[in-house]
C-alpha cells in the first residue's frame, strides 16, 4: 500500500494535541512557539530533564519535542526515563540550533508527520500541502545523521564522524579512533558502546600513559596470588572485567613495546594469561582504541608493533581539530555556556573573537574559556569581549 499523503493525516480542528518542549534555549522554545500558535497544538515547555518529567507526571503529552542539550541530564538517559515511564509518548530529537526535527529511523507516525509539516510551513513555506519536492528535501534532512551523546556539531566532517560511529557501532569489529588531544575520542567509545548490543555490560576503561609499566600488565592481565612481592590475593585484570562488554584502550600509543606482544596475542586470541598463572582465560571483549599520536610514524620508529598497528587499525575513526570545523565553535561554545550558566547569553563580539582562535586545545580548551567566561560573567547573563581569556 502506498504512503498516503500528509493530507489525510489532518487532526480535527477542535481536538488538541499536547506537545511538549524541553530545551535550555530560550531563543528555540519561542521560535516553537510562534510556529505552533495554532489552535490543534498545546504546546507545554520545560528547561530541564527534571522540570520535563514533573510536567509528564502532571499531564502526560503526545508529543515531545526534545533537544539533546539538556543542562542536567544526558539525552540518552532522559529519553530512557520517558520510554520506561510513559511509553505512548512519542520522542523527536530537536536541533537547538536550526530548530529542524530528527525523526530517527523508524517510520514518522501521522501526528509526528504533520507537526513536521507544520513546523516546515513555519518556515517559510506558503502552499497548503507540501509538494513531492518539498517533501524530498524534508526527509532529506530528518535522515542525515543525528548526533551521538556529548558530540556537539553539525558539519560535513562531524556527520561523517556520527555516519562512520553509528555505522560499526552494532557490530564487534575494533575500532581505533584517532585525532588530536582534546577532540572527544572518549566520547566516540562511550557512543560506541551505549549503542552497542554490549551497552548493557561493562566499558572498563585504561589509559594507558597514565599507569607506570611496571604496574600496566597487572593491571590489564591480573595475576595469581604470589607471583611477585605484594600479590596477597589473586585478581583479574582488566581485560577480564570487561567481559561481555567493550574495553577501552585511551592513549594505545604510548602502550610499551613490551606489552605490545602480549595485546596483540589477546586480540587475536580472545584470551588472556594472568601474571604468574599457568591457564588461559577465554575472554569476549570488544576494544576500542584511541590515540592521539601518528601509529604509522611511530611503526616507522620502531616505537610501535606493526602487526597491532593493523589488527587495531580494521575501523579508523578519525576526529577533527576545531580549527577544521569552525562553523561548530558558535553552537559548541553556546551548549558550554548553556551547562555553566543556564540563560546565559554571548555577545556577537565574543563569538567573532572565538571564531577567529585557532583552538591548539581543540573542544577541551573551549570548555575550559566558556566555564571560566560563564564565572566572570556572574549575575550580567552575558559573556562579552572582556571575558573571553585566551
């Protein structure tokens, strides 16, 4: 049967439908707003997750409207906490920053099909029904990919990044994300693990850089109770911990060449050898890796084994500097802004001096202006020039 066009989707004008807002965005709930005047829409708002749900628990809506950038909760877990507690409420992910709705995969139900028209026709479009053309362009949008949890950016080379996570994201294949210090690698295993069919196992995470040598093989393989001064009890490692799940290796590429061996003998195996113990332990663990260093050049210098170089190296991930994604840094800096100081605005003169910085820090660093912008702030509510630390 063929899709029936939004005509035959019409709600009787005396019926309304309750839509429910929930953004930090001041700027987005009365743009919504004035596109949803109209008598068959009953449109509630909140600024929170928490103030959403007490509006739920009070008069459960049809509808809600959602922007990822909640100042208290993550997107994930609050769309979660509605699934679960009010399960007829059908959830549209909202761009904070254009106001364009993210249908998701599944099939938009009628009353999510003509809120879209709806909002299209807000606009700016004039005729009574949408033509085939328009309605291409519509679908076009609410199917490019949508964002992944903590990643802020809608730029070609982000969406590529969302494209290329979401993509290997269901299956078991490793994964070796790259990028500079300070781009949101972590980000990229959490959003491949809580979409995962591992998502409701265990992401153990190790950095590697961070734990002296000596310690780094206990602590990734375990060890057997007197294998060395100190060893009172037996204990697993690591790699054991995250069985079942996703184990996350943080900075792979200052991994010592001697461990090197022994990580390679792991991926290939599927098993692991405790410190001092005699049996091999079968293990099912899927392992992202990360590394903000050249693993080509350091294979080269004989820094790094070549053979796991190529057996991490099956998905390269790739993350941009923020100097590469500029048009990212106005939305990036309004969401930190957002989570430091609710309500908070920023100067058409701060943005230009934050959009002219090359950001050697990348994300991280604008994180760390916006919170320090957002304290120098205080009671003004704006972020102005004067701020702005660089």
């Amino acid at each position: 049967m063929g899709t029936q066009p939004l005509s035959k989707f019409r709600v009787d004008d005396a019926n309304t439908i309750d839509v429910l807002l929930v953004s930090p965005n001041g700027r987005l709930r009365v743009d919504l707003r004035e596109k949803l005047h109209h008598g068959r829409w009953n449109l509630k708002e909140a600024e929170s997750g928490a103030q959403a749900l007490e509006c739920l628990h009070e008069s459960a809506s049809e509808i809600l409207l959602l922007d990822p950038l909640l100042p208290d909760l993550e997107s994930i877990e609050f769309s979660a906490m509605v699934r679960e507690q009010f399960p007829k409420v059908q959830i549209i992910s909202v761009n904070s920053h254009t106001g364009q709705l993210v249908l998701g995969s599944s099939s938009p139900t009628p009353l999510s099909a003509q809120l879209t028209e709806t909002l299209y026709r807000g606009n700016g479009a004039q005729s009574d029904s949408l033509s085939p053309m328009q309605l291409h362009r519509m679908r076009a949008v609410n199917e490019r990919p949508a964002g992944i949890r903590g990643m802020i950016g809608d730029s070609d080379v982000m969406r590529r990044v969302y494209e290329l996570t979401q993509m290997v994201a269901r299956r078991d294949t490793t994964v070796l994300v790259t990028g500079e210090s300070g781009t949101g690698k972590d980000l990229i295993a959490q959003a491949i693990h809580l979409i995962s069919p591992r998502q409701k196992q265990p992401l153990v995470v190790i950095n590697c850089a961070a734990i002296p040598e000596p310690l780094l093989e206990a602590e990734l393989f375990g060890y057997v109770k007197g294998s060395f001064t100190g060893a009172v009890q037996s204990r697993i490692g690591r790699i054991h911990a995250a069985h079942g799940g996703t184990l996350f290796l943080d900075e792979i590429g200052d991994m010592p060449l001697s461990l090197q061996s022994k990580i390679l003998r792991f991926l290939e195996q599927g098993e692991v050898q405790r410190i001092g113990g005699n049996d091999n332990l079968k293990v099912d663990v899927r392992v992202v890796a990360a590394t903000n260093a050249d693993l080509e050049t350091r294979v080269k210098q004989n820094l790094f084994r070549e053979d796991l170089y190529y057996r991490l190296a099956i998905f390269p991930v790739k993350l941009p500097p923020l100097r590469e994604r500029h048009g990212d840094i106005e939305k990036l800096a309004e969401a930190f802004a957002a989570k430091f100081c609710p309500g908070v605005t920023i100067s058409k003169e701060a943005l230009a001096l934050l959009r002219r910085h090359e950001w050697p820090g990348n994300v991280r660093e604008l994180r760390n202006v916006i919170e320090r912008a957002s304290i120098l702030a205080g009671i003004e509510r704006e972020i102005v020039l004067s701020h702005i630390l660089l």
